[in-house]
C-alpha cells in the first residue's frame, strides 16, 4: 500500500485472507506499511460499516521522516502482535 489513510469519519472493517477482521474509527489510520511488507496488508479487503470519509496522504509525504516512519512501524507491530494466525 502506498499510501496512509486515516478515519476521518464513519467505521471501516479490513479483513485479511485468513479471516481476520480489524475495525477502524475516527481518528484511526491504516496503510503506509511497506516497511517491509507483511502478508496480511498484501491480500486486504476494506468495507464500510458507516458512511466514511478519509484523509489519504501519499506515501512520498511521509518516506523521509524517520520519526513518522517510526510510528507507522511501532503501531503496525502492535497491530501484528494481536494478531494471531
């Protein structure tokens, strides 16, 4: 995925291959992961469970600032970790 995408309204739901539903509110984001990417950004379905408005930031904003960069790596392996397959 090559871009950030964060919750500017509404409810989103992404589910991997294998079955494993994350939910998405205001506020929170999703995407921007390449760093490295994991299987389960790479067969991804996203649906609204609300009507849903986005922020989309392209990833070529973002590259270059280690500590958003950091970020993204930190929360993505919080994510993972509750994650079981």
């Amino acid at each position: 995925m090559s871009s950030l995408f964060i919750v500017q309204n509404g409810a989103l739901a992404r589910l991997s291959d294998n079955g494993h539903e994350d939910r998405y509110g205001v506020d929170d984001f999703f995407g921007g992961y390449e760093l490295p990417p994991s299987e389960y950004e790479k067969n991804v379905q996203t649906r609204t469970i609300a009507p849903s408005s986005l922020f989309e930031i392209p990833r070529t904003v973002f590259a270059h600032i280690p500590i958003v960069l950091w970020k993204l790596f930190e929360s993505h392996g919080k994510r993972l970790s509750g994650w079981k397959s």
